[in-house]
C-alpha cells in the first residue's frame, strides 16, 4: 500500500495499480509444485479419463435434480 501511495503522488499510480495486477495473476495461477502420483486436478479435463472429484455438480445431476425431460418424454 505504500507503494501505491508513493506511486499515486507521482502519478504513476494506475500504471502501477496494473502492472501488480498482473504480476499477481500470474504468480497465483501458476502451480508453485508438481502434483503428486494420485493426486487429482481441480478441473476433471486434466484427469485421466476425466474423473471428476467426489462432490462435483454434473450436468446429468443438475438436470434430474430440476425434473428437466426432453420434449419427446412428456
């Protein structure tokens, strides 16, 4: 924060407000270590053979919890 005070009397502060942005998606979307053996992703594409993790929302679920049926079933 005293960065961007500083940087804000030297209107500099936007500029700098989004360069630490940025600097900040990066460093919080990159894995700071490898997986380990067994361990499964987050986001079931990168599993293998796309298992989801116990607990997640499918579709199929979602659309039988709501009593969703094709046209041609009614």
């Amino acid at each position: 924060m005293v960065l961007l005070a500083l940087f804000s009397e030297l209107q500099f502060g936007l500029p700098f407000f989004l360069l630490s942005l940025f600097y900040w998606l990066y460093e919080g979307l990159r894995s700071p270590r490898e997986r380990r053996p067994g361990e499964l992703s987050a986001y079931s594409v990168f599993n293998p053979q796309c298992q989801a993790l116990l607990g997640t929302l499918t579709a199929q679920q979602l659309e039988g919890e709501m009593g969703y049926r094709p046209l041609g079933d009614r």
